[in-house]
C-alpha cells in the first residue's frame, strides 16, 4: 500500500460486529466479532473458505443486513441499511434486461431525479470508461459475461458511491475473461478511485488486486491474519514473491479448514 493511502482516512469502521441467524431449528452465528477499518481508495480483499461467511460479513458492512451485535460505521455516521453512499457489484449483475446499457448505467441517478442531461453525460463517461462505448444502445442479451459486469461496474460508479462493494463478482467468468476484468477493475479504480470492499475465495486474483488482503477464518467467521500488500502494479502472477505469498495464503486458510 503506498504511503499516501496508508495515511488516508477510515472510511468504514467496524466495532465488534457478529450475525446470528434463527430459524425454526435453531439460532447459528455466521461472523463474530469482526473489528475492521477500511481506509479511504483503499481496494481490500475479504478471502476465506468456501462458505465461511464471506458475503453475510460483506452484507453487514454494507448495511444490506444489520449486524446482531456490534456497528458498523461509514464516513462516521452508523449504518444498519442500503444507502447512496454505497455502490454493489455481485456476481450475478441483476441488470434490467429491458433496458439498454446506457438505461442501465443511469438508472440510479435517474431515480434520484437527476435531469437528463446531466445523467446523461456523468453515464457516458463511466460507459467510456469501462469499454463499452459503442454499446449504449445495446441489451443486455446481446452482450458477453464480461461487457454485462462492466455495465454493472460503470452502474454503481455512475452513482458515485463512497465505497463501492463487490462480491466474487468475476467468480461466474471463464478464466481468461476473470483475468481480463482483474487488469479492467484496477485500471477503472486508478482512474477513478474508490474505497472497493472485494470479496473473493481466489487467492491469486486477491493478491493481483489487493492494497491489503483479510484473511477470514471457517464459520463462525473471524479474522485471522491481514497481509499489506505492497508489490507494484501492474503485477505478475509468475513473480517469486507473488508465488511465495500465494503459498503463505494457501497454508494459512488450509489450517482454517
């Protein structure tokens, strides 16, 4: 992380958050006690086994869900749902198929009453920047796994988030196209920069796209270990110390198995 991060603001706290849920067979604790600051531009990673809680931390730090003990705050002002300052990419991208791209991309600021014009240009911009110009009048139909997750991204950037969160968003893509959207969102996040929460169970593609790498532990999930991640970008998969703390990563989340 260069140093000028490394000295930039807290933008999310999170205070001793835990999830517990109940249904008719009993209550079961999902987090605990996850005590977590992302700092401002900040791109963290959130990795962990498979099915260890990932998305419900995610869900709670994003206000999508409440936290059952514990706050979680943004710009230091608590959240406990969904707000503007908050933008969400997913791995299905939820597009509305009725609508083109450029339907799509300023959908938000449309709703929020943004005159024509003015949505108009800020949802070109961020089309332009994603790679899409060209497609504005196309559908979602008509478009490949990869184009449909840069509509997603330009979406939630058009809508100018704070912090902008994304779950396993590249995880349904076949690998070279995984590959060719990890090199997209940092280019798209150098250009236009933003504080991005990434959750992902792929070690090398958060090592590729990570300031700083949370390891979290099997159900309940908690916090293990945090890797600063200060290799240049952009980075090489074959790189000797990429490979090593790959390996380090591996050994560690193995143990949490």
């Amino acid at each position: 992380m260069d140093e000028a991060r490394h000295m930039s603001k807290s933008i999310i706290v999170a205070q001793g958050i835990s999830k517990t849920f109940t249904n008719k067979r009993g209550s079961t604790k999902v987090i605990e006690n996850i005590n977590l600051e992302v700092r401002e531009n900040e791109f963290l990673c959130l990795v962990g086994p498979g099915q260890c809680g990932k998305t419900t931390a995610v869900n709670v730090l994003s206000g999508l869900e409440p936290a059952s003990t514990g706050t979680v705050k943004i710009n230091g002002k608590t959240i406990t749902r969904p707000g503007p300052d908050r933008g969400f990419v997913f791995q299905s991208t939820a597009l509305y198929p009725w609508l083109t791209v450029m339907g799509n991309v300023e959908y938000g600021p449309k709703v929020r009453g943004i005159k024509k014009s003015e949505r108009r240009e800020k949802a070109q911009y961020y089309i332009n920047l994603v790679g899409l110009e060209g497609f504005e009048h196309s559908y979602p139909n008509q478009l490949s796994g990869g184009m449909q997750q840069r509509v997603g991204i330009a979406r939630a950037y058009c809508n100018e988030p704070v912090v902008l969160f994304m779950d396993q968003p590249f995880g349904a893509l076949d690998a070279q196209t995984r590959y060719l959207m990890q090199e997209e969102i940092i280019r798209i996040w150098e250009t236009a920069k933003r504080t991005i929460v990434f959750v992902t169970n792929n070690i090398e593609e958060a090592i590729y796209l990570a300031d700083r790498i949370v390891l979290l532990t099997n159900t309940p999930t908690q916090i293990k270990k945090e890797y600063k991640i200060d290799f240049p970008r952009p980075r090489d998969y074959t790189d000797p110390d990429f490979l090593a703390l790959r390996e380090e990563i591996t050994n560690e989340m193995d143990k949490t198995l």
